[in-house]
C-alpha cells in the first residue's frame, strides 16, 4: 500500500476512469425529462424528504433542451478547465429509467452519439429495474461501459419511512440481483446525517454496503435546501446537522471498512449556496476534502484497512 492509489488513501473515480480509459473522463450531467414514481402519485406526491425540486439534478443540464444541446453546453463550461479527455453521459435528475422503454433508449443512444463519449451512468430507484429497462441496459452494455447508481441512502427501514424513500430494503436487495445477473455495475448512494440517525446507523449504513456487491459508493453529506420537505422536520426540531469534525470522522472510518477494489464516487457534495440551508460548512468542499485527507493520513486510515469479509459477500 506504499502510494495507494495514486497517493490517495481511496480507490477515488479519476483513478479508477484513469485505469479503465488510460486518459481523463468527464461526467456530463444530463437531465433527460423524466419524472419519479415518487413524486407523480405512483407510491406518492411528497417524494424523498431531501429531495430538491430539480430532482438532486441541481448541477445536471437543462431539461428543456435537447439531450445534445445539453450535452454540448456542459462539455463546454468543461473545456475553459480541462482541454481534452473523453466522456461520461451522466443522466442524473429524477428517476433516469421511469419511461417508456423507447423512450429511454432514443435519449440513451443521443447521449451515446456525442463525440468522445465512452460511458453512460444512470441514477434510478430500484423499483424502477422492470425486465424491458434490464434488458435495454443489457444490450447497451455490451457495446459501452454501463453502470447504474442506486440511491439506497440508509439501511435502516425505519429512517427510509422517514424521509419517505418509498420502498424497503428487500426492493433494494432484488435490485441488486438482477443487475449481477446482467453484469451491470452498481454505485450506491449513501447519506450520512439523515434525521434520528447516530454514527451506529451511519457506519451500519456503509458497511451493508461494502458487502452488498456494489462496485461503487457515492458519500454525501445531508444538505437540507430550501423548498424540500425536510424544512418542516428542521423548522421543529428534528433535524440536527453534521458538524464538520463529525462528518470527516465518519468519512475517514467509513472508507476504512469497504472494500479496496470500490470505487469511491463521491467524499462530500456541494449545494448550490443560494438554496442551502445547511450545513454551510459544506459549501467549503475543497476544504473539507483536504481535511478528510489529512485525517486519513493522521490516524494511518485507508481504504480496505478495517474490511472484513464475511461468508456469503457477493463478488
């Protein structure tokens, strides 16, 4: 473990794109129009307490353009900073396989047609993984890397009533099945700072994780933002933020319990300022990823070092 990965102490998405395309690989977030089962009455209207009103695509492209005017705008703002590398098709806002299955394939191969793309990602629900979606992403994959991110959260069902996530672990569990079956890989979402959940239920969280088969773990940080529904349960009480030293101490031991060949997609998020609420700590992001560096470094953490395999891990 001498330099790591490529002297960081977690297997990050750049060493991973690096290794897989031997060049720099960018995320092209799009947003293809779709809706979510829990937004539209399906299994309900509120949809996931945390959940902005852009459907977490607050960064991806504008919905009333077409797939490539969007893709051509973010490559763009892209260029002014980095002047070659390829691309993923990143389709982010909502529920990225709730649509018709034609539908989903014309916006897929548009996104695919753009110069220089080499990946397509796609954020869903497991819920929404019915056998013409799987078989879609099967046919895709096998002509273009395909992975899917799943926004588990919390392993706690008790938590996912809470913040209304609309289904229980066991959707999760077949999900996750059927996307093995179809060698897909998965990312998976995690939020720490969910109301009524202490450091237990966080690292708990991490560690079904890291032995659920996952190929890939997002971190993020709770970010409570203006118009989501969560401000009720802030605005009485009920919700406390992170503090900074908190969440680095839960980053640094979460990395240290999954898995050396995960992929970390994600250490801590941002929101955009004029929507936050808080924590506003957060919105110093390279501050706060300097500081989980450090703290790995400082207490000689590092991915896999606290992993422990169990019978019955999927591989």
């Amino acid at each position: 473990m001498d330099n790591f990965w490529n002297g960081k102490r977690y297997h990050s998405l750049n060493y991973f794109l690096r290794n897989k395309f031997g060049e720099k690989v960018f995320k092209i977030s799009l947003d293809g129009g779709f809706s979510c089962p829990n937004r539209d009455g399906k299994i309900s209207k509120g949809g996931c307490l945390f959940c902005s009103e852009r459907g977490s695509g607050d960064y991806a492209g504008d919905r009333t353009f077409a797939i490539t005017e969007q893709f051509n705008n973010v490559k763009t703002m892209m260029a002014n900073k980095w002047k070659t590398g390829k691309y993923i098709a990143y389709f982010q806002a909502y529920t990225n396989t709730y649509a018709p299955v034609e539908e989903l394939r014309r916006k897929y191969e548009e996104a695919l047609n753009q110069d220089g793309v080499v990946a397509l990602a796609i954020a869903t629900r497991p819920d929404c993984l019915d056998d013409e979606v799987l078989n879609l992403l099967k046919e895709i994959n096998q002509r273009v890397y395909v992975w899917i991110e799943l926004g588990l959260q919390t392993v706690s069902d008790k938590t996912a009533k809470k913040i209304n996530r609309g289904y229980d672990l066991k959707i999760f569990e077949e999900a996750m099945i059927k996307l093995k079956q179809i060698e897909i890989d998965v990312v998976v979402h995690t939020i720490l700072g969910l109301p009524g959940e202490d450091r237990e239920d966080m690292l708990n969280t991490i560690d079904y994780v890291a032995h659920s088969g996952a190929k890939g773990i997002k971190f993020h940080l709770l970010h409570l933002m203006k118009q989501t529904p969560m401000v009720e349960l802030y605005d009485k009480g009920d919700l406390k933020f992170l503090s900074q030293e908190d969440y680095i101490d839960l980053i640094c031991t979460g990395v240290s319990i999954i898995p050396e060949d995960m992929v970390v997609h994600r250490l801590t998020g941002d929101a955009p300022r004029d929507l936050l609420i808080g924590p506003m700590w957060s919105l110093k992001k390279w501050e706060v990823l300097n500081a989980i560096d450090k703290s790995l470094e400082d207490n000689d953490l590092y991915q896999g070092k606290n992993f422990k395999c169990i019978q019955g891990d999927i591989k």
